[in-house]
C-alpha cells in the first residue's frame, strides 16, 4: 500500500477519501488554519500597509482561513476530501451569518421580556393592573388573539385547500383567472386588507369594531398563501397514485380526498402554518377593525376586542418602562405561539413519515 497526496492505492486500486464525515484531526487542521491565517493577515495587511479596516482586516483573514485550510485537508486527505470540506465551512458560515441575526432578535426579545412574565401576565388584563405595577395586564390580549387566529382559520383553511385542489385538481375553465386573482392577492398590504374589511363590513354593512372584523381581515391575508403553499404541496403528489385510484374505478373527487389530500398532509398542515405565521404578528388591520381594549371582551362578536400586537404596539409607545416591558413580554408570547404552531406541525408531519415506513 502506498500513499499520493492523500489517496491510497491498493492493489493497484485508488481509494479516495470523499471528506463525508468529520474526525478529530479536521479540529486540530481548523484551529490551525484559523491561527496561521490571522497570523498572516497581520503579518502582510496591518504590520506590512496601512489597512486599519476591522470588516476588510476580517474578510482577508477569512479567505486565506479557507485557501490555507483546503491546502492543509488537501495535504492530509486528498483533494476530493479538500474541496468537500472547503465548501462545507463555506456554507456553515453563510448559515451562521443568516441565522446571527435571527438569535440575536430573539435574544434580545427575550431579554427584554422575560422580567414581564409572571402568573398576573396571563390571568388579568390592563383594567386590572396599575400602570406602575410590574407584570400582569395582558390575558384579553392573548384570548383575543385566540379567537381572532382560530376564526380566521375557519375561514381561510377551507376555502384556501378548496381554491388549491380546484387550481390543481379539477383544472375548470376558470382556472387561469383564479390563478392570476391568488397571485394578485399575494402582494396586497396589510393595511389594505384592513381598509377593506372597514369599509365594507363597518361602514357599509353598519357593524361595530369587532373581532370577528380582525378575523375577516386576516383571513384575507391567510387566504393566498395557504392556497399556493396548498397547490406547491399537492403537485408533489405522484400522478400514480391518481392513476392507480382512477384505474381501480374510484371517482375523481373520492381520488383526491382518500389519495391525494391524505398523501399531501403533512406539507398541507405547513401552508397552514405558514399561513398563520403570516398574519398573527399584522397590526395594521386590526387597528380599523378590532380597535383594541383594555379590558378582557371574550366575545369575538360584539365590541371592540384587543390583541397581542396591538398590545405590543400600544403599550411600547408608552413613556413609562414598566408599560414597554409589558410590550417586550407580550412580543415574547407572540414569538412563543408562533414557535408552537411550527412544532405542531413539524410533529404531525413526522408522525406521516413514519406511518408510511
């Protein structure tokens, strides 16, 4: 058995080390590229010119970090392992750089709200609670928030699954108008589903701030993005399937609820997710259509009723700290809810995957 540059070869056969997989030696290798490359970024940039740069002193230091390291993984595996862990390191860094901001809001939300999480935050709302008093005061903002969230997937969830098997089941003539409608509907702002839902439903209609308004206004955002999420999921259904279940004389519809829709739960319960995901934190529409209390409304129907972000957002405007930390932690439960519709659906969806083995 001799050794080239990494690669065995034995018995006349080339065995090469793909880089799959990382040893102990790949630490010792990294540490020491990372040294030996901020040695030499000191050395040739900051000792040798006059870059006082920090952000260009670290990008430098970051690319010879990456040429000196394939070269030394290069030396001790081979170039195939070189090039597989190169672009592995460059794509762990990309992803910290995407996920850095990302944990330091949550951090900081977390930071800021967590002294106002007691057992008074959940159970009594601001007509209890003294401006002053620490803790307490946002219980109607979390049963409103609810109740306007569940109503809204009443409303959404149905008609968003049902435009999605139309779009990709049925195939009408009416189809590419649908299509273009749902897409129009995508990029339609905030505030512009509050407008609506105000003038037609308050104004015209002559009803009173409600949650059930909040509802209609989320559900107008809710609505396109679960049914194209929902039509995504049901293209990835195999047409076999279809086949097969027409070939056994069952009708189109029994095919696409007992096949297709059973097939696609998993990924239907994230467009529903993603669709929640979309809408719980607006503000902007519940403003001209909730309005917003301070006191617990429980029922959805009648009277202006509060909510977790227009909790945020009134309070954080307030001049006195102990309001804004009541706003930091009603953020801190907004993040949290969201946080658990996600698991929900990540365990639904692994419960599908293992029925199927």
């Amino acid at each position: 058995m001799t050794t080239v540059t990494g690669e065995r070869v034995e018995a006349g056969v080339e065995v090469r080390r793909t880089g799959r997989g990382w040893h102990k030696d790949d630490v010792t290798l990294m540490l020491g590229s990372i040294i030996s490359s901020g040695v030499l970024t000191w050395l040739a940039f900051y000792q040798l010119t006059t870059l006082r740069n920090k952000p260009a002193l670290g990008f430098l230091w970051y690319v010879l970090f990456i040429i000196i390291y394939r070269l030394a993984v290069g030396q001790h595996e081979g170039k195939l392992a070189a090039r597989d862990k190169m672009f592995t390191v460059i794509v762990a860094t990309g992803a910290a750089i995407v996920l850095a901001p990302l944990v330091f809001i949550v951090s900081y939300i977390v930071a800021k709200g967590l002294p106002g999480i007691n057992r008074d935050f959940f159970f009594k709302d601001l007509s209890e609670t003294g401006t002053l008093d620490l803790g307490g005061g946002a219980a109607h903002a979390i049963v409103g928030t609810l109740e306007q969230v569940g109503i809204a997937i009443l409303i959404s969830v149905p008609l968003g699954m049902l435009t999605a098997v139309f779009l990709n089941e049925v195939r009408g003539p009416m189809r590419r108008p649908v299509r273009t409608f749902v897409d129009a509907m995508s990029g339609v702002p905030s505030i512009v589903a509050g407008l609506f839902i105000y003038s037609v439903w308050i104004i015209q209609f002559g009803n009173d701030f409600s949650g059930f308004a909040a509802s209609l206004a989320l559900s107008v955002l809710m609505l396109p993005s679960i049914t194209r999420t929902s039509e995504e999921v049901l293209r990835l259904v195999p047409d076999g399937l279809r086949e097969a279940s027409l070939a056994l004389g069952s009708t189109e519809w029994r095919t696409t609820w007992s096949v297709v829709l059973p097939t696609a739960r998993a990924g239907l319960v994230t467009s529903v997710v993603l669709g929640v995901a979309r809408a719980v934190g607006e503000t902007a529409p519940l403003i001209m259509t909730s309005f917003g209390n301070s006191a617990m409304n429980a029922n959805p129907m009648s009277g202006p009723q509060s909510s977790l972000p227009l909790f945020v957002y009134t309070l954080i405007r307030n001049p006195f700290a102990e309001q804004q930390t009541r706003a930091w932690a009603g953020a801190l439960v907004l993040i949290v809810l969201v946080l658990v519709l996600f698991t929900v659906a990540r365990i639904i969806g692994s419960r599908q995957i293992k029925s199927r083995r």
